[in-house]
C-alpha cells in the first residue's frame, strides 16, 4: 500500500490552475519545461499538486538575489 505522504494528487489542469497562480498557457509552458509534473489520462492532462508545491519552494523570496 502506499503511504499517504506519497500518493500523488492528480487534479485536472484546468482545476490545478488557481494552485500554480498562472493561467493555461503558463501552466503547460511549466509542464514542457519540467518545472511541474503532468500526465495523460486518456485526452486529459493532470498536473500533480506536489510537484506545485515544489515548484513554488523553488520561486526566490522577495528581496531575495536568484
């Protein structure tokens, strides 16, 4: 069994898009740029929210130098 800590939340894309803070287009630049995981089911792309999560751990600080 997997472990809750490990299971991946799959929403769909359009559903993912008030997590990632962007609209469509950015959200699939992120995916083909490798910054946040998505996946077919089917016709339709899921983005795993822990990859989000991740991906906005990553973002500089305000006031922050990259």
């Amino acid at each position: 069994m997997i472990e809750n800590s490990k299971r991946r939340r799959l929403v769909p894309i359009r559903e993912a898009l008030p997590y990632i803070g962007a609209g469509l287009t950015i959200a699939y630049e992120l995916i083909n740029s490798g910054q946040i995981i998505g996946v077919k089911l089917g016709g339709k792309t899921l983005v795993d929210l822990s990859s989000v999560d991740e991906f906005h751990k990553s973002l500089p600080r305000i006031g922050e130098r990259a």
